[in-house]
C-alpha cells in the first residue's frame, strides 16, 4: 500500500521491481548516512575541545569491530546485489514466447520504430496494455540509449550489433522517450512519446494503420522484406535451384557449414552480417559472388529482409535475436510463467 | 660497500642458444597441424622465452624483492586486463532461466 | 642565481633561506628540481585551468535555468560540458592533490631531501604543460563536443569537432602522471627516513602511494586507446568502428578501465588529507590504522575490477554485468571503513574546528552521501533506470566535487602555512567551509531528484516539468562559486599581508611539522630525522606541549 | 659463478641519495616500474587482438597467410641476438671495460638496424599488395579481380555514396581488422626499437666522449632492461601474428 502511494507512477512490469529496490536502497543510504551524520554531530558536540568530558583510555584500535562491520557490510552488499540481478536478467533475456517484437532504430537524431505487421512511427511508440513486448534495437551511426523513465527501462541502442529488452506495459498514458546516451548536437531533442493505449484501441489504431502516427500503413516488414528481395535482384541467386546461391527457405535458425571451415547459426546477426559483408560468410560450395549490401540497405531494410527470411522457415521460431545464438524454445514457456 | 651481481658471459651465452633452440621450435611446431594445439604450443614457447629474458638477460633472477615485485606486477595486471575477454565470451549465452 | 645573502644564524621558526627565496629568477623556477617548487608550479597550472572547467560550469547551469536555454547554441552547449568534464578531470582533478600536495609533502614527509628523480618530476610538469596547452588550444580553436567519455564511433567518426587535437593533449599529460606515478612509489619504497618503517607512514603517503598504483597500471590503457581513437579519425581505420567489424563496446571497455580507476585517483589522495586532518584536530591517534592504510590499496587494486558497471546497459553480457556489480558492491567496503575509522577517531578527542576540520568533515558527509548512491548504480536493476540520468551526475559530483575537492580545499588550508609560511585568516575560511558544503548540497541534492524523474545527463534542451529543480541547482551553483572564490581571494592576500606562521601553527605530528621551519628550506632536513614514534601520536605531542598539562590530557580541562 | 662490483659507493652519487646502494635500487625500481606502465601499453593492444581473433578467427587466418614468415622469424632471431649483445654490453659496463661496452652496443644497433630494415620490407610489401588500411586496404578488390577473371559475370562491387565512408569500406572488413592490429602492434613496437636506437647513439658519442655520466653502468643497465622489454614484446608478437594455426 505503502509503496503504491510512494511509486504511482510504476508503468511497466519492470518499474515495480526497480522501485523496490530503489526503496530498500533508499532505506540503507537514509540509515547509513543519519548514522555517520549523528555521530560526527554527537562526537563533536560531546569532545569538543571546550568541554570538560571523561576522555579516559581513548582506543585507537578495535580489529574485531573493523571485521564485524566489513563481514556485516559484505553481507548487506552480497543480498542487494542477488536481489538486484534478478530483473536485470529478466529483462535483457528471452521475452516470454507471446511477447510482440518490435524493431527500433536509433538515427542521429530520432527514432524509427518498425511494427512487424508494417506500421512504421517515428519518435513515437504505441503499445497495447498487458502484453509483453520485445524491443529489438539497433543503430544506424553512433551509440544511443532508449529510455522511457516511466517504464524504467533503458536500453543502449549500439551500431552494428541488435541489443533487445522486454516488458509488459501496465499503465494506460503517454511517456516520454528519451536518447539516454549523448549522441551529438541535437542529442537532446532525440526524443519521442510511448503511447500504451488499451488492447481494444490498440487493435483500432492497428487497423487503421497506426491512424494516429505520422508513418502511416505500409507494407508488412516481410512484404517490404519481400519487396526489397526482387528489387535488389536478389531471387536470381537466391531462387529456387539456380546453383549459385544457397536457397533461403528453412535457413532461419539452422546450422551453416561456412568455407572456411567453421559453422554458423544462421540467426539475425548472422543473416544480418551476411547480408551486409557476405564475402566474410561463404557456405560451402559456393562462391563469394554475392554483392556488398553495406552501403545499399539501412538498418531498417536489413530488418525487413530479416524478417522475410524468417517467413521462409516452415516452423516458426520463437527466438529473439539477441539470445538466439543458443537455444531454444520450449523453456521461454517456463520464463514467463515464472517471472509474470 | 657496493654489492651488485654480475651475471657472467656464459649464463647469457647459454640462455641465448636455449632461446634460439626455442626460436626454432616455434617455427617448427608451426608448420605441423595440431590444430587448438599449435596455439597452446606457440605460447607456452613463447612464455618460457619471455620468461628467460625476464630472468637472466634482464637479472630479475638476482634482483632484490621490491624489483621482483614490481617486474611482476605489469605481467599480473595483464591477465586482469584480459578481464575483458569475459565480455565476449559469454555474450552469446543465454541468461540463467528462472531468473 | 641565488639573490638572498646568505646568513650565519638562521632563525629556527622564520629561516631566511627558504625553497622560495633561493633564486627568484623566472629560470630558478622553470629549470628548478626542487619538488616543492615544482608543486608550486602545478598548484598555479591546475588552479587556471579550475577557472576554465568552472567557467564552462558556470555556463552550463546558467543555460539550465532555462528548458530551452537560448545562451548558446546545442553545439556550443555540447561543446561546454565537454570543455568542462576534459578540463576538471583530466587536468585538475587528477593532477590536484597528488602533484600539488603530494608532490611538497611526500618527500617532507617520509624525511627524504627530495623526489627520487627530481629531473623526471620538471618533466612531468612540462607535459602536463603542454597536454593542457594543446587541449585549451583545441578548445578556443572550436572546441570539442564528445564529452570527456570520448565514445566510438561518434568520437571516431561522426565529430567534426578538435576531437585529435584534444587526444593528443590528453595523451601527453598521461605521461605526466605516468612519471609522478613513477616518482612517488620508487621514493616512497627507497628514501624513507631511518625508523620510518611502513606502519609509521603518515596515512597520506599510503594514499599517494596507492594513488600511483593507478597511475602506472591504468593510464597507459586509456593513453593507447584514446590513440586508436585518433589513428581511427586521421587514417579512417576501424578499430572502434562497426562499419569496419570494430566494436564500440571494446572502447567502453577500455575506457573505463582506466576512467573507473581514475576515479579513485581523485578520491584516495583526499582520504589520505582527511587522515592527516582528523586525528591532528581531535587530538588523538587515528583509529584503525592498518585498517585505513590497507584499505587504501585494496581500493586501487580492487578499483581495477570494477569498469563493467559503466556499462551495464550497454550491451555488455549479461554475465559480465554480473560480475562487475558484485565486486562494485564489495569495493564499497573498504571505503565505508574508513568512513567508520575517521568518526571513531573523534570519540573521545578533544576537538577544535578550524578549516581544515571542518572540510575534512564536510568530506566525510558529502562522500558518505557520494558512495551510497553508488550502491544505486552498482546495483543492476536500479542502474538501468539511473544509467545516464543526473542521478549518475549527482553521484559522482558528490564524490568529485563533494569528496576530491573538499579533501583538496582542506588540506590546502591544513598545509598553507607549511607552503607559504603564511597564516591563512581563519574566520573567512570558516565561512567559505561552510558555503562550500551548503552552496555543494543545493546544488547537486536536487539533481538526484532529476535523475531519478528520468532526466538524461547531457540534456540542453529539457522538458518543462524538470525545471524548479534545474533552477534550484543553479541557484546552489551561485552559492558554490562563493566558495571557491572567497579562498581564492584570502589565500592570495594572506601570501603578502598573512601573518607569519609558526613552525608548527596546528601542533601537528609528522615530520613537516616537526622537523622542517615554515616554509621549509631547499633541501628539506639539514640533517636527515630519524623517527621513533608512530604516526599520529598525538598524546605525545600534547604532554610535550608546556600548555597542557598532563593531568588536563588525561581527564579535565581543555586547553582553552 | 657470480663475480662483486666493486665501486666507491660515494661516486656518481646524487644529492637526494643517501648512498649509492639506495641510488642503484631506485633507479631499478623506477625501470621497472616505467616497464610496468609499458607492459600495459602494449597490453591494451593485446586486448584488443584478443577480442578482435575470438570474433573473426577466419579473418585471422587468411590475414596471417599474407604475411612473410621467413622474415618474421629471421627478425625474431635478430631481435634476441641484439638482446645477447647487449646484455653483454650492460655486463662490460658492470665491469667498466669501456672499449668492450661501446662495441657491443654497436652491434646491438645494428642489429636493430636490421631488425628495423627487414620490417620496412615487409611493411613495403604488404603496401604493394594494398593490405595497408586506411591507405590502399583492397583486400576484396584482389579476390574479386581473381573471381571476375574466372567465373562471376557479375560485378559485385557496388558503387559507393558520395561523402560516404572511404572506398575500402565496402570490402572484408574482418580481414582488414587483422591488418589494423598488425601495423598498431608491430608499429608501437618499431616505434620503441627507434628510441631505442637513438638512445643507443647517445650513449655511444657519450662513451666515446669517456662522459662521466656513462662511467656510472646503472644507466647503461637501465637501457638494457629497455631493451630486454622491446625484445620480450617481440617474442609474442611473433606466434600471435605469424604463426596463426587454423
């Protein structure tokens, strides 16, 4: 109850976490630091030079004392540390199976936001109530950092490699989003709105084709996926049996036996890496022929055909990026059952 | 009085033809396939030769403890730099389930 | 070269034959090997560039009175905490007590007749002379806007502003400190005086001493990788830089391991001023004494253990964030004993407050407070809200500011009269101690409010709910400044209308009180002490002393 | 085995020392300190090595092909040979054999001469085969001309943006990571063997001149452990750039 009224403005599944822990270090630091305070003004009230006092064998050592408190202080540390593990391990881990991914983009200065079904925003965020979403984040050019104080939810937004968190929003309203992490001159003003709005609207806003932001309906990301396949030509290699170019369909999540030896989980970083500098991934039995995409596709493209990728894997897996170099699904079941 | 040790010609003499020895069996071992071995085999060789130098050609072997302390301290401090390799390899892990 | 006339009887507490009336050239200055001169010369260079990093202070937080602050452009606002973090930390901070301080006292202080290697110790001034020259010529040429963490790829690719300039200057001054590093712990290990074993050491030399610890081991790091930085900007290389397969996170992983430790280059050599204030005006041996001393060399070595909780967001492992909390939790540990040491010293002391006391307990405070609210940063969950808020800001200007310059400020009054052999007036320095620790608390208390509502550090524009206490803070900023500025002032004065200080105005133990007039001479002993007592012993000095007698020590009566 | 020196203990004696005992102990740990600072200068290279072979470990190895292990070797025996010599010249100096110190240094410089020589030409090797980066890295250019000459029909190189990243950017960048460690590392490295050098050369006009400064051997000893250290970088450096095993 208490903490209802000191926290009101908890918006996520994490922020109640992080307010606990927030509270019992608040507690610790008011304690520790009354403590120090009044004993500095105790002592030199009481010793002051003037006063009169007793100040008979003065100790200058106490070795049982000092242990006592270093073993009691390591203790406290030891138990704030375990608590504190656990949400941040929860969140920068495998979402909940039904979690909905969405794709953020940090650019000097703003924020795309890719919906799977194609809904594109920038500098803002809509969200339906309850549901566990999966930010998957990555940049276009310097280092970002999405944060949205009402979540308590941050996340470093790095180029070249998908970082990803997880929450369930829990509070109706708009937040602010911010660029937590200094990214040049208009760094301040990298910032946007999160909108979680109530399933029902939510659907409203989908179906309109997110109405209210400025993106507006677009093709879904494995539409555009697909669009960007056939424009960039990529079926004449890629096709069905053409021999030049390993096929694509089942190659989410399976095993890739490279030329040079080694083998790969075809997960996003890699199918992402070997879109952009594929003569560094090279299946075996082909050649290195395939075109440099770097400087063609942005971060968002990459994520469109990602996402087409995946639609030609048979069975869908349930994996995020940044866990999917290991293993598997099943146990996601098992995370949200226990952590919701 | 001054006391300070004088290595003789002949120690150097025989810890440069050991090194040269060991020069050789890198380069050796080098061309066969050990495969993770070849690795382990580089360094061990490579860390037996820093480690003669370290000794004789630059006298820790006689040197007093303050100087064995700070001659091991840099080579120390360099595994915990190496601290950072932890980043790395466990990134692809996934985190604890249940947690 | 020498003007002073040499005189056959020299007066014990005023010797006319001083460090600083031996030669009063410019060139008896710039060429000199004295170490006391020397520190006189980086105390000048670090104060000037203070005016700088608290000019672009001042800056900064008049533009935040406003949410969309329209002095300067985001550029130019950019550009100011940039000049203000480089400046503070690189060339104040970390210089300030060791070079200043450490290098007058240390030797004094162990009995020794100078430096291991004077001529290394004039180096190292010159590099920190140019390192600094060749940043503040980057920064009136157009400054620099990376801030002082200097993150790839925005560093390495994406500014166009001085960043190399810059580097270059921050990579020559590291070899400054290399060298005091270098010159401390080989005098401190070597030129002891006779009988002053280890455990007699005054804690401040154990402070300095593990200090350069840090010096030696960390700086290189960040000297080799702030220079990739810049091989990576003139030769379009990508060591940092994922468009070449570079990895940002290296950087950060770099970076801190030795900005983390650096830290603690700030705050340990205060721990060692405050070791040496607390038990002189309590009138008591320190408590715990092997307690403080150890505990400062476990807070460098661990300090090297700890850089991974600057980047618990960041896309670090998740195993590794683990790791780095842990250990940032037990590194609080030997910090909060020396908190426990210092106010177990007072009890049972008989207490005077005089300036220095009082920095020295504002310290206390004030990094009480800074170290707690470390707790809420090494903590992984609370950090991934704080990361990057004012919260962060807070924390560590509590421990900068709050802890390194309250320690520094005290022991420049502690020491003034030994430097200058002038007394400092006592009243105005209470009442700029007292200025400082309000004018400190308003202004950075709030910005712990503003982190923890979600305010982004490095923010020039922000929204309108965060502004009272933006407001706040600079009003407390205002107050702040008065209490740099009326030191200032007073110190300057006492140097010529000061009255003369004794050999030993604070009946202080230790051999620069003890042994050496005020200002001592060039070559510190005549003859070289010989020590027989333990550091701190105050009950020895004070039955020595005519004025108390033995039965007011030991029960009744102050001293009046 | 092990012979005394024996020296006037209050000769070459500077004033902050109270003997020479004192003095030689310090100038010691003040190098070996310094050496400490320089391990972890080098270490932050090593790091950096490290992550970069655990992420591209192929890269690795295709970059090491490209690189002369002949000369590499024949280098490593130069660079422990001059460190004999000049163990042996901090020996003649302990022993005051002026004459004998001088020559050994001599030897030693040229040595590293020779070190430094066989280094400008590989340096001017891998420049003629455009793996230097930020230069004229055109690692993909090559296998791509190959492959054109062969089998592709298509080019694959694809234009670049104007303003963009330099024009090696579009090519194998994990490789050319290789290359950037190679030339950070061996470059520090030459850059230390060229301070050696002309440290080296003060020294000889100083003993020449007979300058009492050089009559005291702790100096001398001094730019031996320098040496030594410039030597044991190498003995990595070797395995970890040369012989990289698949």
């Amino acid at each position: 109850m208490l903490k209802n009224h000191l926290f009101a403005n908890a918006a996520s599944s994490f922020a109640p976490k992080f307010d606990e822990i927030f509270f019992v270090l608040t507690a610790l630091s008011v304690f520790f630091t009354v403590l120090v305070l009044s004993l500095i003004v105790i002592f030199a009230i009481r010793y002051r030079a003037a006063s009169t006092i007793d100040r008979g064998k003065p100790i200058t050592h106490n070795t049982k004392l000092e242990f006592t408190i270093i073993g009691f202080l390591s203790v406290v540390g030891l138990g704030v540390f375990f608590w504190s593990a656990k949400p941040y391990a929860t969140i920068y881990g495998a979402p909940p199976a039904n979690a909905q991914k969405i794709y953020v983009i940090g650019k000097q200065w703003m924020w795309e936001i890719q919906h799977p079904d194609g809904i594109r925003e920038n500098d803002a965020l809509h969200l339906p109530l309850g549901r566990p979403v999966q930010l998957i984040l990555i940049s276009q050019d310097v280092v970002h950092s999405f944060f949205v104080p009402a979540f308590k939810v941050k996340r470093d937004v790095v180029p070249g490699m998908y970082t990803s968190v997880w929450f369930v929003p829990t509070k109706i309203g708009k937040f602010r989003l911010f660029c937590a992490q200094y990214c040049g001159a208009f760094h301040s003003q990298m910032t946007g709105w999160v909108t979680v709005m109530k399933p029902k609207d939510f659907a409203a806003w989908e179906a309109a084709g997110g109405s209210f932001s400025e993106g507006g309906h677009e093709t879904s990301m494995v539409q555009a996926g697909k669009a960007l396949f056939n424009k960039y030509g990529c079926v004449s290699c890629h096709g069905v049996s053409t021999g030049m170019a390993p096929s694509l369909s089942n190659l989410y999540m399976s095993k890739v036996h490279l030329t040079n030896g080694s083998t790969a989980i075809a997960d996003d970083a890699y199918i992402r890496e070997a879109i952009l500098n594929p003569t560094v991934h090279v299946p075996v039995g082909y050649q290195p022929i395939m075109p440099v995409f770097k400087d063609q596709l942005n971060e968002g493209q990459v994520l469109d055909l990602i996402a087409y990728i995946k639609s030609l894997s048979s069975t869908s897996l349930p994996q995020s990026p940044a866990n999917s170099a290991s293993n598997r699904s099943g146990t996601d079941e098992k995370v949200k059952g226990k952590t919701r | 009085m001054d006391t300070h040790h004088i290595t003789p010609i002949s120690v150097y003499v025989k810890v440069y033809v050991i090194l040269m020895l060991l020069l050789f069996a890198t380069w050796a071992i080098s061309r066969i396939q050990l495969g993770p071995w070849n690795n382990v085999a580089a360094m061990t060789i490579a860390i037996i030769k820093a480690t003669l130098v370290f000794l004789f050609f630059m006298g820790v072997k006689y040197s007093s403890k303050l100087t064995w302390v700070w001659a091991t301290a840099g080579f120390l401090w360099l595994l915990v730099l190496f601290g950072v390799l932890i980043d790395y390899m466990s990134r692809g892990w996934i985190p604890v389930k249940g947690w | 070269m020498s003007v002073t006339q040499l005189e056959n009887t020299i007066p014990e507490s005023h010797p006319q034959k001083t460090y600083l009336n031996d030669g009063n050239t410019i060139g008896s200055w710039l060429l000199t090997k004295d170490h006391k001169r020397i520190a006189i010369m980086f105390l000048i260079s670090i104060s000037l560039m203070f005016i700088v990093g608290g000019w672009a202070a001042t800056m900064i937080r008049a533009e935040l009175v406003e949410p969309q602050g329209h002095l300067m452009s985001h550029e130019t606002y950019n550009k100011m905490f940039s000049m203000h973090g480089i400046v503070m930390i690189f060339f104040f901070l970390i210089p300030s007590i060791p070079a200043v301080l450490g290098n007058f006292m240390v030797p004094i202080m162990i009995g020794a007749r100078d430096l291991a290697f004077p001529r290394l110790n004039l180096l190292s001034w010159y590099l920190y002379i140019i390192g600094a020259g060749i940043s503040l010529a980057a920064m009136l040429s157009g400054g620099v806007d990376t801030g002082w963490t200097f993150y790839t790829p925005y560093s390495s690719v994406y500014s166009n502003t001085h960043v190399t300039m810059t580097i270059v200057g921050i990579f020559i001054a590291g070899f400054s400190s290399i060298f005091t590093g270098i010159n401390f712990i080989v005098t401190i290990h070597k030129m002891r005086a006779p009988g002053l074993t280890w455990f007699r050491l005054p804690l401040f030399v154990w402070a300095i001493y593990a200090t350069s610890i840090i010096f030696l081991l960390g700086t290189p790091v960040i000297a080799i990788t702030l220079a990739l930085v810049v091989l990576e900007r003139t030769l379009h290389l990508g060591i940092f830089n994922p468009a070449y397969g570079g990895d940002p996170i290296l950087f950060q992983n770099l970076f801190w391991f030795y900005s983390h430790p650096a830290v603690y280059i700030m705050i340990l050599p205060s721990m060692g001023v405050v070791s040496e204030i607390i038990p002189c005006f309590a009138r008591k041996k320190i408590f715990g004494y092997n307690f403080i001393a150890f505990s400062s060399l476990a807070i460098a070595l661990f300090g090297f253990l700890v850089w991974g909780h600057h980047m618990f967001v960041s896309g670090q492992s998740v195993y590794s964030g683990m790791i780095f909390s842990l250990l940032s939790f037990l590194i609080a540990v030997p910090s909060a004993v020396k908190v426990f040491n210092w106010t177990a010293t007072m009890y049972k002391g008989r207490i005077s407050f005089d300036a220095p006391m009082l920095y020295a307990l504002g310290f206390i405070g004030l990094f009480t407070m800074g170290g707690l609210t470390g707790l809420y940063l090494a903590s992984l969950t609370a950090d991934v809200d704080l990361h990057d808020t004012y919260f962060v800001v807070a924390h560590f200007h509590y421990i900068m500011v709050g802890g390194a310059i309250m320690g520094f400020m005290g022991g420049m009054h502690f020491w003034w009269p030994k430097i200058t052999g002038r007394m400092y007036p006592e009243k105005w320095a209470k009442i700029a101690a007292v200025i400082t620790f309000l004018g400190f608390n308003f202004t950075f208390f709030p910005q712990f409010i503003l982190g923890y509502m979600g305010m982004p550090r490095r923010y020039h524009w922000y929204p309108p709910e965060f502004q009272t206490l933006n407001i706040l803070s600079s009003i407390g900023a205002a107050v702040l400044a008065f209490g740099y500025i009326i030191p200032a002032v007073y110190f300057i004065w006492s140097l010529k209308k000061g009255p003369k200080a004794p050999q030993n105005p604070w009946r202080a133990t230790g051999l620069e009180w003890e042994e050496v007039p005020s200002p001592p001479p060039t070559h510190n002993f005549a003859r070289l002490p010989i020590v027989e007592r333990e550091a701190y012993d105050y009950e020895w000095m004070d039955g020595r002393d005519d004025s108390l007698s033995a039965a007011s020590v030991a029960g009744g009566k102050g001293d009046g | 085995m092990s012979s005394q020196l024996v020296q006037p203990s209050e000769e070459y004696l500077w004033e902050q020392y109270e003997d020479r005992k004192q003095q030689d102990e310090s100038y010691l740990v003040g190098m070996w300190t310094f050496l400490s600072t320089e391990i972890m200068f080098f270490g932050a290279l090593f790091i950096s090595y490290a992550v970069y072979r655990y992420k591209y470990p192929e890269a690795f190895y295709a970059g090491h092909e490209y690189m002369n292990v002949a000369l590499g070797t024949i280098n490593t025996a130069v660079l422990l040979t001059s460190s004999l010599t000049m163990a042996l010249a901090v020996h003649f100096a302990q022993k005051r054999k002026r004459w004998m110190q001088i020559g050994m240094l001599v030897i030693t410089m040229f040595l590293a001469f020779g070190f430094l020589g066989v280094k400008f030409v590989e340096y001017g090797d891998k420049f003629r085969e455009h793996l230097v980066p930020g230069y004229n890295f055109e690692w993909n250019q090559a296998n791509v001309n190959r492959l054109e000459a062969s089998t592709a029909p298509i080019n694959i190189i694809p234009s670049l943006k104007a303003g963009s990243l330099p024009a090696d950017s579009a090519i194998s960048h994990d490789a050319q990571m290789y290359f950037i460690i190679y030339f950070a590392m061996t470059g520090l490295h030459a850059i230390h063997v060229i301070i050696g050098i002309l440290i080296m050369m003060v020294f000889i006009v100083m003993l020449v001149a007979n300058h009492p400064s050089v009559r005291y051997h702790m100096p001398m000893e001094m730019l031996g452990l320098y040496w030594h250290f410039v030597d044991i970088v190498w003995i990595f450096l070797y395995p970890l750039l040369y012989l990289i095993p698949r």
